[in-house]
C-alpha cells in the first residue's frame, strides 16, 4: 500500500500530444496504486491543430497497451486503416509515365541464399517492376484495394502493419473521454501566467486559481508556453535540411461512390508535397511547403487546383509550422511534448509517434520535482537522436530527385549536406545493399534498414553490385511472394467492405 502523498502532474495543453501523454502516465503509474495525481488543463479558447492524420504503425502498440478497444476507437474517430504511403511525382516521369512508389510497413522476407533486396537487383528485377512490388505483400493489398484485416481479424492484428487514417480532432476528445474515465482530471481554463523560479515552475495561474505541481508537462503545441519560461536559446532549426515551413489543408468531401483508399498518398507539388488521406466521413489534404518560395495565396491555389473545382471543400486552414526541435526538452521540473518539444514534417506520418516515444520514455525515467541532472540529460540525448534520426530519413526523400522544375526542387539534392552521416552513406550504397547494420546503434525507432530501401530504391538510387547468378535464380523467391501476395488478397476484405462492416456492427 502506497503510504505518501501522490505526486502531482500537471499537463498544459490538450489534445493529441496532452491525452496522450496524460492517459499513458496513468496507465503505467497508477495500475496498482496512486502514486500521481495527473491533471490536464485545457484551453476551451486554444483549438487543436488537428490536421495530422496519419499514423505510423506503432501506434497501434500504444493503444494496445491502454486496453483500448480497437474497433471502438476506430469508429470513434472515424479512422480508416493504413498499410503504407504511395509516393508520386518524386522524380521526372519516364516516357510519360509519372513516378510512384509505395512504402509499406511490412517487413521483407529473407531468401535462402541471398537477401531478397540483393537477389532482386542481380537478377535485373528493376527493369520489369519497381522495388515495392517485387519484395512486398502491402502493394498487392494496396493495387487490389484491401486492407490488411480479413473478417476475423482480431483486435490490432492484420496480415500486413497497418497503421491509422484517424480525425485527429476526435482522437484527442476520445482518450480525453478514456483517461478521465480512468481517473485524470481535467480542467478547462486558459493558463494566464507561469511561475518560475530559476528552472523550476512552481505553478501556473488560469483565471483566479493557482495550480501547483511536482512536475509539468508542456503540451501547448508551438507557443512552448512552459519550456520558454525555462531557458532561451533551446531551439535547434532544421529548416536548411527541411525548408517546408507551411502548410495548407483542406478537408473535403469524399468523391462520391469512393471506398477510402487504405493507404496515405503523397505527391510532389512545384514546392513542396500534397497529402491525401481517407476517412469514413471525408478526405483530409494538405500542401506542405516552402513558405519563403511560395505564398499562402499560390499556396492554396495550387492546391485546389489539384483537387479539381469539382471538390467539395469542407474546411480550409493555414498553418505555420516551426521545423526543428529543442536543445533540451526537459528542463528542471518541465517536460515539453508534441509540438512544444519538436516537429518534423508529416511526411512520413511521425507526430503521433513522436508523443509516443517522449510519453514511454517519461514513464521509464520517473519524473519528480527532484529528478536528477543525469536522469534528464538521458531523456534529452535520446529525444534528441529520435528528431536527429528522422531529420534524415526525410531528408533521404528530397535529396534523391532529379526533378528541376523549380528552384525548390533544383535545391533539394543539396539538403544531404545538412546530414553527414546520410550523405556518406549513400556513397557507400552506391556499391552495396543497406542493410541492418548501417544502421545498427543509431536512434531509430520505427524506420529501419527496410524503409531505408523502399525509400531508395523507390527513387531509383540503385546499388551497382556487378554480380551475376544463374537464369532464374529469383524465379524461386518471386514465385514464392506471388503465391503469399494472392493468399493474402484472398483472407483479406475490401477496405470499403471492413469499414462499412466495422461500423454497421455498431448499429
């Protein structure tokens, strides 16, 4: 039995990145006693953001973890399930045809004799199908329109990782409804004042009431409305390797008679990308871009444009976005989370990842009004490689084309520079295949030596292996996946048919 006073967290800021972190707390350090009281402070006059709607497939472990009921939160939020992200436009088109490719979550099967990356290059694959389709299952799902779950998929599992299409709006109002259900408290106040003394923040004001805490958890997006109070000079930008800066987006009807499409798309725009991802009720997009080449104005035009005038357009938003993250994002008694602590571009669909990460990590490291200097600068070093890692892996997306239509697209190449380590890897891989141990001790989390390749070889960066092997040789393997891809079609539904089926059973 837990003798002392609980300890006291306050969370500022709500949704995705505060009911996240605030309902993870809770589960980890409240299961079998009291021993923290978690409070979320909640602006009713600060709107969520809202518009990051894709995850990657981690998250579904997090959930998992809660005891979260799969299919209640999917109807819930309105979420779709999603298998990877199609890629298009990233490079020139060849005789016409525009570039695509698809980066599935899905894990590659290893050949007997050779890897199954290696066998495919030696045997000259590139030539007849692009990498994707030639080492996946996901692609198959994906061209046929199938989901990864059959009828009786249970909970969080599917013959493919699958990740979420989900209204980040109602994500945030459903663990709202979870965690407090759970025993957080939740207040609605605007916070007026913090106060600090040295690095440490004695309270917050909100209105006529103080709030103290033994330890507080900045989760007011942008502004950083805590950690600011807490140190100048904590910011390190990334906005050389990753000049997109602004966003537009544009929720809109789906296209009459449509089944939302079970993966993400993104397609290169003349500065920037456009996202496209289906919900039950509507389609979400967006124009990612590089605000100091292209004004809000164009911005928006262009994105509309892409649309077609036939869209019906729901909601339109303009955002800034602060590209980067902090030097230190625990700072005496302050923890920053979500968007205060860091943001990189949604192009690989990491932000609810990111709040997983700095929750799962907060619970390992214990946080206390006395925690010491050690325990803090191992949760900086390790969220910092987190932001470092994936800074990369998108930068890996960009430096790879050969587009030069635009002096946006003529600069990309050049953003490798902003990465050492990448750019000398890609010498390297000039020769070889990347596998495990390139990246083995590095900080990544979710993208590994496989979404390395997709990413790759779906920009057509191909090793030269000068090998050869007998005729047929990957006829086995090829054979082998064909067979797999077909078995999964067939145990698989219609990604129209599992949603209308998931959400009829409600009714």
């Amino acid at each position: 039995m837990n003798t002392t006073s609980p300890k006291k967290i306050v969370v500022v800021g709500g949704g995705s990145s505060g009911w996240m972190t605030a309902i993870s707390l809770n589960k980890v350090f409240n299961a079998s006693a009291r021993n923290y009281d978690i409070t979320v402070i909640e602006s009713p006059d600060i709107g969520i953001i809202g518009v990051g709607e894709a995850t990657v497939h981690s998250v579904r472990f997090f959930f998992a973890a809660l005891g979260l009921d799969e299919d209640e939160l999917l109807r819930e939020t309105n979420a779709s399930l999603k298998t990877g992200i199609l890629f298009k436009n990233w490079r020139k088109p060849v005789n016409g045809h525009m570039h695509q490719y698809f980066h599935p979550f899905e894990h590659q099967p290893l050949g007997r004799e050779q890897d199954i990356s290696s066998s495919w290059f030696i045997n000259g694959r590139e030539r007849q199908e692009r990498y994707d389709e030639g080492v996946s299952l996901s692609t198959a799902l994906m061209k046929q329109g199938h989901g990864p779950k059959g009828p009786n998929s249970p909970s969080y599992q599917g013959v493919v990782p699958y990740g979420y299409h989900i209204d980040a709006v109602l994500l945030a109002r459903y663990l709202r409804k979870k965690a407090t259900e759970a025993g957080v408290r939740h207040i609605e106040a605007t916070i007026s004042d913090v106060e600090v003394a040295g690095d440490t923040i004695l309270s917050v004001q909100a209105g006529d009431d103080r709030y103290e805490a033994d330890v507080f958890i900045d989760c007011t997006g942008f502004r950083g409305l805590l950690i600011e109070k807490l140190k100048q000079d904590n910011w390190i930008s990334f906005t050389k390797a990753l000049p997109c800066n602004k966003a537009v987006a544009i929720q809109r009807e789906l296209v009459p008679g449509e089944a939302p499409k079970p993966y993400t798309t993104s397609t290169a725009a003349s500065n920037g990308w456009i996202w496209q991802i289906d919900l039950v009720n509507r389609q979400g997009t967006g124009y990612v871009y590089d605000g100091n080449r292209l004004s809000s104005e164009e911005a928006e035009a262009e994105l509309r444009a892409f649309l077609g005038p036939e869209s019906q357009v729901l909601k339109c938003t303009h955002l800034n976005m602060k590209i980067g993250c902090r030097k230190e994002f625990w700072v005496g008694n302050c923890i920053a989370i979500g968007l205060s602590g860091g943001f990189i571009e949604p192009l690989e669909s990491t932000g609810l990842h990111l709040i997983n990460l700095a929750a799962g990590l907060l619970a390992s490291h214990h946080p206390r009004r006395d925690t010491t200097q050690a325990v803090r600068d191992s949760f900086n070093r390790l969220m910092s490689g987190f932001y470092q890692d994936l800074k990369q892996f998108i930068v890996l997306h960009y430096c790879l084309t050969d587009r030069d239509d635009s002096d946006f697209w003529r600069a990309a190449p050049a953003t490798v520079k902003e990465c050492p380590w990448l750019e000398k890897q890609l010498e390297i891989w000039r020769h070889k295949i990347c596998e495990y141990q390139d990246l083995a001790g590095s900080f990544s989390t979710i993208f590994a030596d496989e979404n390395y390749r997709y990413v790759l070889y779906g920009m057509q960066n191909y090793p030269d292996l000068r090998l050869s092997m007998g005729p047929g040789s990957h006829d086995k393997i090829s054979a082998q996946l064909a067979q797999m891809a077909v078995h999964a079609v067939n145990v698989t539904l219609p990604h129209g048919d599992y949603l209308r089926r998931l959400n009829e059973e409600q009714t």
